[in-house]
C-alpha cells in the first residue's frame, strides 16, 4: 500500500482541496436549508475539523461539517425560539456528547449499547429521514420549507428540482472514481444553470457582496426550552459518529475505539459541536462522504484533512463565494434533498436489517411502532416534540419492555455464539 504520509506538501494540499469537494454539497446545504450563513458554516466545519484531530492526537482521517440530523430540530427551534436561543440548545448538545465521552471513559462502552441498541437507534434515524419529507417537497414545489411562501411557480419548480434529481442521481449510481462521491455537486451545478436559464436565479446579492468578508458570526443564547429541545435529538448524531468511526476504522484497518478511544472520538465531535454553536454554525458531525474518497483514493494521512480544514476556512471569508451559494434556487436544493432525506431513513432501515431485528416480536414492534409515529406524526409532550419525543420514548420503552436480548437483533447473538 502506497505511503502518502510521504507526500509533499503540495500534494497533500491538493488531497486536502479534494476532500472539501467531496463534503462541500452537504456541508453548504444545511445551512442553507435551515437559514444559517453558509460561511459561518465552511469556517465552524474547518475549525471543528481542526478540533476534533487535535484532540484525537491526528490519528483518523476524517472530516467534520454540518450534520443533516439536525435540519428538522433547528427548524423548528428557530421557529420557537429563535436562532440565538437554538445556537444555545446546539451548543448544550455538543456538551452532552463531552458528558458521554466521560462516562465512556470511565464506564466503558457497555451502558451505551445497552441504552441505545438497533431497535432504538433504526427507527430515531428514519424518523429524522422522513420527518424531513414534506420540507424537500415544498422546496421541490418551489415553496419556503414549511410552505408557507410560493417563491417559484410550482410547475417551473418541479422541472427544475426533478432534473436536479435526476442528474444527482445518475452521477452517484453510474459515475466512476471520485466523481461518484460528488452527486450533490452535480446536481446544483445543473440545476443552477437550469434556473438561470428559467429566470429565477436572482443575483444582485453576488454584485453587492465583496470579495472578502468577516462571516456573519452569531453569538448563542440560553434558555432551557431550547436546551431540554434539543439535547434529546443530539442522541442519533451521537450513534451515527460510533458508525463513522467503524466504518472510517474498516477502511483504514485500524480499531480507532481502541486507539485514540471511542472517548476522545466523541470529545472531539462534541468541542467541535460547541465550538460551531458559539459563533452561528450548524452542528458538526464526521461525514461519511469523506470516508468513501478515503476509501476510493486510498489516502489515509490524517494530515490530509488539515489541509481540507484549512482551505475551508480560508473559503469562509470569500464574501462573494457566500452570496453564490445563497442566490442558489429553492427547487434546486428540494429535489436533491429528496434523495438525501429519503436515503437518511434507509440507513435506519438498515440498521434493524442488518441486526436481523425481530419486528414480529410484540415488545421490537411497540418501540418501533410507537417511535415512528411520535416522531412523524409530530407529537409534543411538555417541552418534547418530534425527534426528541421519539427519541427519549423509544429509550424509555426498550428499558421497561422486557427482553433487552431481543432489543439487538439475531446477528449479534449468531455472532457471540459462534
């Protein structure tokens, strides 16, 4: 296997630039979904990068940026009170995780997997998938997420986002090579030359930016609606970094829960959480897309996403790259996220499938069952709404039911087994 910790510099750099293309559909699209600066969002995922390997000791070659399993709570929250106040509970969330690490480090991972086996974790991360469904078809439809506002007539829209979609969707099925790992750029790239040529791209906000700009920093605020909000949802993001940090560890055949720890991985995420909080960014979370361009380049020098980490935030006080991405249409974004949303759900899926979850058992049918619909169905109970609600029932249900066995599917148990 080729040494690229070797590399020159310049190499390296260039290796660093490619991964921020593999992250940047994802990382700019949330913010922009949510209604966060878009550079705000290039300059907390580079900082947080930057976190996370210092803490981690530069060990994994990973990426940090903004986490999608947020996009439906941040809504929300804003909606009820406020950005500032949302920026506090997304901060709260990211010291929940630094909690977690610590009682990692002291209790081992055994509680975790008994609080959070796959009939939990499955149905949180479908209903996050799903949940989010009617935002990418209003936007799809040329509506605000919440489609309240017509901003595009409907049938322009839907040209527009279903070509975005199906461009998005060759590229990631039948491109080769790194290209395969950047469908979402496809996809904005063609439907963004497609408005333009519809008339309904506007871009006086490009002519009036400058070159350069101090991004749109926002300080948070605190109150414990928007904390006791949010910190039940960062319990999915929390499971997704576990799978990230295995899957990153099968790429590179190393055990990283072992070594820098599953307590410092987790530490990492949750300072770079915090840290984006504090100055108006989304939360972070490591980027499974980045792991696949690991994996396809066969480049595993973690000093590679230092480069990456950097150029991101140097990006970040482009002021005219910023107002790009925000002139960017509604549909364009809601047809690519009709993928995105959609393939959220089926990792959860996945989940209970891969496990061999029973769901004809009464007890894995209950939480599953109930979960979907709480979380779908957009139940509130006291503070708790939506995917906090579900998540904490569906905990709550999988400790009190009896058959915590169950709880983990037939692989697990084939596997101690054998």
């Amino acid at each position: 296997m080729e040494d690229h910790t070797k590399d020159p510099v310049w190499k390296q750099a260039i290796a660093g630039s490619q991964m921020l293309l593999v992250a940047f559909g994802a990382l700019v699209l949330m913010p922009l979904i949510t209604g966060l600066d878009p550079n705000v969002a290039l300059f907390t995922a580079g900082l947080g990068t930057l976190i996370f390997h210092i803490v981690t000791g530069g060990q994994i070659p990973i990426f940090l940026a903004s986490s999608f399993a947020f996009i439906a709570p941040v809504i929300a929250s804003k909606g009820k009170f406020g950005l500032e106040e949302t920026l506090g509970g997304l901060m709260a969330a990211g010291i929940l995780y630094i909690l977690l690490s610590g009682a990692i480090r002291l209790r081992g991972t055994g509680f975790v997997t008994r609080l959070l086996p796959p009939v939990v974790i499955g149905p949180v991360i479908m209903v996050i998938g799903l949940g989010l469904a009617p935002v990418a078809v209003n936007m799809a439809s040329g509506r605000t997420g919440d489609g309240a506002v017509q901003l595009i007539p409907q049938d322009t829209a839907l040209w527009i986002a279903m070509i975005s979609l199906s461009v998005t969707i060759i590229a990631s099925v039948w491109s080769k090579g790194i290209f395969r790992l950047i469908p979402i750029m496809f996809g904005v790239i063609v439907g963004y030359v497609l408005s333009a040529f519809a008339g309904v791209v506007d871009t006086t906000p490009i002519q009036q930016a400058p070159w350069l700009a101090i991004p749109n920093f926002v300080a948070p605020e605190f109150s414990w609606g928007a904390i006791l909000f949010m910190i039940p949802v960062a319990i999915a993001p929390a499971i997704e970094h576990i799978g990230d940090i295995l899957a990153i560890g099968n790429v590179t055949r190393k055990n990283y829960l072992e070594k820098p720890g599953l307590h410092r991985t987790l530490l990492g995420d949750g300072l770079a959480t915090s840290a984006a909080a504090l100055l108006g960014g989304p939360p972070n979370t490591t980027y499974s897309e980045v792991t696949g361009a690991v994996m396809l380049t066969r480049n595993f020098n973690p000093k590679v996403m230092w480069w990456a980490a950097c150029t991101a935030i140097v990006l970040a006080f482009v002021g005219k790259f910023g107002a790009v991405l925000q002139t960017i249409p509604v549909p364009v974004m809601g047809g690519i996220l009709c993928l995105l949303f959609g393939s959220i759900a089926v990792v959860g899926m996945s989940t209970l499938i891969r496990h061999q979850v029973d769901l004809s058992l009464a007890r894995n049918l209950v939480i599953v069952g109930v979960t979907l619909v709480f979380g779908i169905g957009g139940m509130v109970l006291g503070h708790l709404e939506g995917i906090a609600l579900c998540a904490v029932a569906a905990i709550i249900l999988n400790l009190i039911l009896p058959g915590s066995r169950e709880a983990w599917g037939k692989a697990i148990y084939e596997h101690k087994e054998n």
